[in-house]
C-alpha cells in the first residue's frame, strides 16, 4: 500500500483526477473500455468536477458504484446524484454505461440485483474509495460480520442516516488493477493513524489486484512524519 501526501483536498481532487485519466488510458489502450467503481464523498465530488473538465474517451468508460443509500432516485444525497451533477451529466458516457445500483427498490433486492450486474464487470481497473471518521470505506462499517461471500450486501444499520443501504462487499472491492482512497479533512485523523497502526478497520480489509494507493491531506495525516 502506498501513502502519498498532499497540501489540502483540493490536491488530492487533483492527483485522484490525474491516476484516474492515466488508468483510463491505459485500460482503453490494452483491454477497448475502462471499468471504474466511484465513491460518494466531497473530495471525491471534487475530482469528478475536475474530471468533467477534461478529455477522455469517455464513450469507453463503464461506470459502477460501491455504495448507495436507499432514497428516492431523484434524492440529492445519493451517491449516484452527486456523481451526476458533478461528472456523468456533464460528459458523454452512454446512459447504457452507467450501472447504479437500485437501492430505491430496497437493500436485498437491490443487493441481489447488481450482483448479478458486476458479475461480468470484475476485475474492475479502478476502484474509488474514501475513509470515514470510524474507519468504514463505503457502506462496510466496523464491528459488522459480513458473509464474504456475497459481492453485494444489504445494510441495514448505517451508524450514520439513512440506516438501510446497499454496499460493495470486501471481494468485490478489491477485484481491482487499481484501488484508490480520496481522504482529507482534520476530522479523518483518527482513522488515519488507526489504519496506520494496524487497526483492524474495514478501510484495512480492501485489497487489489495491483496498486493501492492512499491520497490523503495534511489535514487528515495529522503531526505524524511522512
């Protein structure tokens, strides 16, 4: 695992944008598409704005998510709205490219349901992940026991509302080329120097295929030396 620094979250937007156009490249050169897992989160909103901005083979790219709560399609608080206001409405990604996760129909049967969409997906090239204040990277939460062998999990007690979501599990988040975590903000310290130590966190559970690279602030890195 690798840790790379950065002054504040605007520059971890920035060097998440630059991983993930030079991952696209690479995925559309060597394989004709580029599968990526997004994340919900305010520095991952800031790399997809960023990403909006630039150029990309976009009608290559494959579009999954990790997470979702279960609210109204139209909810702003759902991972797959903000990902649309801030990237997938403002690029042309076929619609047909675009996989959420239908979390409005409830946590199992939306659970059930894309399994069976990234059954076909996996590995993905990229996977997007950020890092809570307990520890938790998607929908997956400490002091929880899920079964790994489902690729996607009903949850029905988020600490945080709403409490019922539907959630990548461990496997599939870590069937990856790439996993990237976005992680800034003086309120993730705690987190960060858990994980750091040894913690046994679920951020600390995701694996990869190939490279995983943590890109957090100074805020959330804390008075610890590089």
């Amino acid at each position: 695992m690798i840790w790379t620094l950065n002054d504040d979250a605007q520059a971890v937007a920035g060097r998440a944008c630059s991983r993930i156009q030079q991952a696209a490249r690479t995925a559309i050169a060597t394989r004709g598409r580029f599968s990526i897992v997004l994340a919900g989160g305010t520095t991952p909103a800031l790399c997809y704005r960023l990403l909006a901005q630039s150029t990309s083979d976009w009608d290559r790219w494959h579009v999954y998510f990790g997470d979702e709560r279960c609210l109204a399609v139209t909810d702003p608080r759902r991972n797959s709205a903000m990902a649309s206001e801030a990237l997938l409405d403002r690029v042309c990604i076929p619609r047909d490219q675009i996989h959420p996760i239908a979390a409005e129909l409830g946590t199992e049967i939306a659970a059930r349901d894309y399994a069976m969409k990234i059954s076909s997906a996996t590995p993905f090239d990229m996977v997007l992940l950020g890092l809570g204040e307990d520890g938790h990277t998607a929908s997956l939460f400490p002091g929880r026991n899920y079964q790994l062998q489902l690729p996607v999990i009903p949850v029905h007690d988020a600490p945080k509302p709403p409490a019922e979501r539907v959630s990548m599990n461990f496997p599939a988040l870590s069937n990856s080329r790439q996993v990237l975590f976005l992680v800034s903000g003086n309120s993730k310290q705690k987190a960060v120097e858990r994980w750091r130590s040894g913690d046994p966190l679920p951020a600390s559970g995701i694996r990869s295929r190939g490279r995983l690279e943590v890109l957090v602030d100074r805020a959330a890195w804390g008075e610890c030396p590089p």
